[in-house]
C-alpha cells in the first residue's frame, strides 16, 4: 500500500513539474514575442524619423531653390516654345489632338474687351468702352488625316476708317453681328510628303500678321499698312491653299516653305479696300507666299517671306488687282536661359491697283515692330506706322504706338497702348485699354507667345 501511494506522488510531482516547465517555456516565448515586437517598434521609429529628416532636406533644398532668381529649365524651354511658336512658319497650323471614337469638338471661347481715351472727339470709334469681341473656336479630328477648324466671332464695333478726317468718313452705328471668319477643313497627311492643305475659307497667308486674329495682334490695333491694303482686321477669303516645305536635302539643310492659294476672289467684301468683290467675277485670285527661315548663331532665328495677290475688284473683270509685300521676322532668345528675348518685325507692301477702267494707283507703305521681354510676364514694344491710302496714292499717314503687355496666365493678358497718329487725317492722340481672356480647350495662338 505504501509502495502505492509513493508511485502516485512521484506521478502528481512529476506531472506539478511537467506544467511548471511549460509554464516556463510559454513565459519564454511570450518573452521572445516582446522583445521581438520591441525591436519592430524601434526599427519603425528609426525609419520614421529617417524620413522626416530626408522631407526637411528636401524642402530646405526647394526653399533654397525657390530663393534662385534663376528660372527652370521647364521655364526656359516653356519660352522658346511660345516665342517660336507661330511665327516660326516650320509649323503653321498646330494638328488637332485626336481621339478615337470622339465626335465631340474642341471648345474654346476668346472674350476681347477693349476701349480708348482719345484727343479725337469727333470719330465715334473713340472715348468708348465695349466687348469688343467673343470668339467661338470649334476643331476636331473628322479623320486621322485631316482636322475641322471653325471660328465664328461676335462682334460689336463702331466704323474706325484708317483716313478718318472728319465725320463724313465715320458712322455712329454701333454694329452687333457674327462672322464666318474661317471655316476649313486641314488636310495634314494626303499622300504627299511634305505637303499640307486647307480647303474652305481662312486667313490668307499674305505677309505675317494677316495669319493673326484680332485678338491675337502684338498690338491692340493692327498696324496701318495691313488696315489700308487688307483690311482693318485681316484679308480672308475662300478656296483652296497649298503648302509644300522643301526637302531640306535638296536646299542645302535649309528650311523653305511654299504656298499657293486658289481663291475667289470675294475678299472682305465692300469693308475691304482692294480685295472687294462680291463673289459674281468669273475669274479666281492668286495668292502665292515664299518664305525661308534659319537659325542664326543659336540665339536668333530669321525669317523672310515674300507674298503676291492678284485677283479682280470692284465686280469689275477689267479693274485688276497686285500686290506684293515683304516681311522680315528676327527673334532673338537669351542664350543665358532668362527672360530677356527680343522679337524684330517689319513688313512692306506695294499695290498696283485699278480704281476705275483707265486709272491705276501705285500706293505702298510698311511698319517696324520691336518688342523686348522685360520678365516671365512683362513685355514692351513699339510700333512704326507710314503708309499710302491703297486706293488713292495722294493721302498718307504715320504712328508712332509705344504698348506694354501683361500675362497673369497664357489665359489673361492686359496691354496699354498709346499712340500718336498724324498725316492726311484728323491728328489724335490716343490711350488704348485691352482685356483678352480665353477658356476652353484652345490651341496657342501665335501672339500669345510673342507676348
């Protein structure tokens, strides 16, 4: 019996210290589990505080970065591309993005608001304050190979004749209407390298600002010479124009473009002062345009071009129309990378043109432009004005027209300009207001750059 009862105390004691034991061992584990999760912790806490040093490094370098005068190669690149960006002809019409299985246009609305102080209190068209403008521009892809372009502007404007001199030649009519200012269609990629075409009405590629829109003018006014030959805004017309750029190859690396425009002939209509038809004449008008563009020692870029228009005027089959003009384009682009480009522009036009059946006027006359970036935003310019009336060689008239431009965004630009007009009209002086602003889903514009 005795025998018995020591064989179950040794079993009790032995199954006490067999769960004493595995007491011992879960106490280990959980220990191990702890200093294991310690560790995890301060590992954590190591890498935390890591990366808040290397966000403080990081925002100590912007801040020094930010303290730079200098601007970004981003900024840098950002200028070239805009002050390149239309008047470098390499690249006329900027392609429509497209997206497949869109048929939805691109949108786009420009709001032109302008007014004047002027020392001319007779013409109606000063001491005024209107929207002048508003702009719908319409694109889209119709096929990957060519693009639809649309541009409809709403008007409101009162008669400013170039040769105003007294108020016989203005009306106080405050005219509200909207334009078919270009409808066409771009074809960019038809079969022949090289070879570009629109087909419907559009801008005529006539010098270099008749490529511009109103609002898209270096200066609040278009310069004399355009508004005495072409028209007071731009000379556009319907038809078909080709433009070839010439194999480098074949023209010693250089860079020549070649344009050819079979047009009607219709012109501005009866506010054109030379290309007037009303569409009945039964012969088409020519436009043609050379132009050849180089780089220049890296820091400047050069373009001459050379346009001819002949067509018919006035319905008449037997008063004819020439005109020839020159255009000179220098751009000069800081080679230290900084806002300090110089843009240099002048154009000249000669006319030949049939104001009755046996008498022909021989008129001609030309602007300088000069505009200089004082930084990101600020530009200054001035523009030289001499011109003949096309259409009667015996009156003339100058300006002198100092402006100054400022971009809040390639979205909003404010200018001022003063100019002093004199010659064959009423001498005025003047202080030009313009407020341009665009939203939606538009392409650059060639002056928005040149800004």
């Amino acid at each position: 019996m005795r025998l018995y009862l020591g064989y179950l105390a040794a079993t009790v004691m032995a199954c006490s210290a067999s769960n004493v034991l595995a007491q011992a061992g879960s106490m280990d584990r959980l220990d191990q589990v702890e200093r294991r999760l310690d560790e995890q912790d301060k590992r954590h806490q190591a890498e935390l505080k890591a990366r808040d040093e290397r966000i403080a490094k990081l925002e100590r370098q912007l801040k020094e970065k930010g303290q730079d005068t200098g601007p970004t190669t981003a900024d840098i690149d950002k200028v070239t591309r805009d002050i390149l960006k239309d008047v470098d002809s390499r690249d006329p019409i900027a392609q429509t993005l497209r997206i497949p299985a869109s048929f939805n246009p691109n949108f786009a609305v420009i709001g032109d608001f302008r007014g004047n102080v002027s020392t001319n209190n007779v013409n109606p068209a000063r001491n005024r304050f209107d929207m002048g403008e508003v702009e719908l521009d319409l694109r889209a892809a119709v096929d990957p190979r060519a693009d639809g372009v649309v541009v409809l502007p709403i008007f409101r404007e009162v008669g400013d004749p170039l040769f105003f001199r007294g108020e016989a030649d203005g009306s106080r009519e405050v005219e509200t209407g909207i334009e078919l200012e270009e409808a066409y269609l771009f074809l960019h990629d038809f079969g022949v390298p090289n070879l570009t075409a629109k087909l419907g009405r559009f801008h005529l590629r006539f010098g270099r600002q008749n490529l511009l829109h109103v609002h898209d003018l270096p200066t609040v006014d278009n310069n004399f010479v355009n508004q005495s030959f072409l028209g007071a805004e731009s000379l556009n017309d319907a038809g078909l124009s080709l433009s070839y750029v010439i194999p480098p190859k074949y023209v010693g690396g250089q860079y020549i473009e070649a344009v050819a425009e079979i047009i009607s002939g219709e012109g501005g209509g009866e506010e054109s002062p030379v290309l007037n038809n009303s569409a009945f004449v039964d012969g088409p008008a020519l436009n043609t345009h050379l132009l050849w563009n180089t780089d220049i020692g890296g820091a400047w870029n050069l373009e001459l071009g050379g346009s001819w228009l002949t067509g018919k005027r006035n319905d008449d089959n037997r008063q004819n129309v020439n005109m020839f003009g020159v255009d000179v384009t220098l751009i000069h682009t800081d080679p230290s990378g900084r806002f300090n480009n110089l843009l240099l522009q002048a154009e000249a036009i000669y006319g030949a043109i049939d104001v009755d059946r046996e008498s022909t006027q021989h008129s001609m006359g030309a602007y300088l432009l000069a505009q200089q970036q004082l930084n990101r935003d600020l530009y200054a310019g001035v523009r030289f004005d001499w011109t003949q009336n096309a259409v009667d060689d015996t009156q003339e008239v100058w300006g002198v027209s100092p402006y100054i431009s400022w971009y809040w965004s390639e979205f909003l630009r404010f200018r001022v300009e003063y100019q002093h007009k004199g010659g064959d009209v009423k001498e005025e002086d003047t202080l030009f207001f313009q407020c341009t602003f665009i939203y939606g889903a538009h392409p650059p514009h060639p002056y928005w750059a040149l800004r």
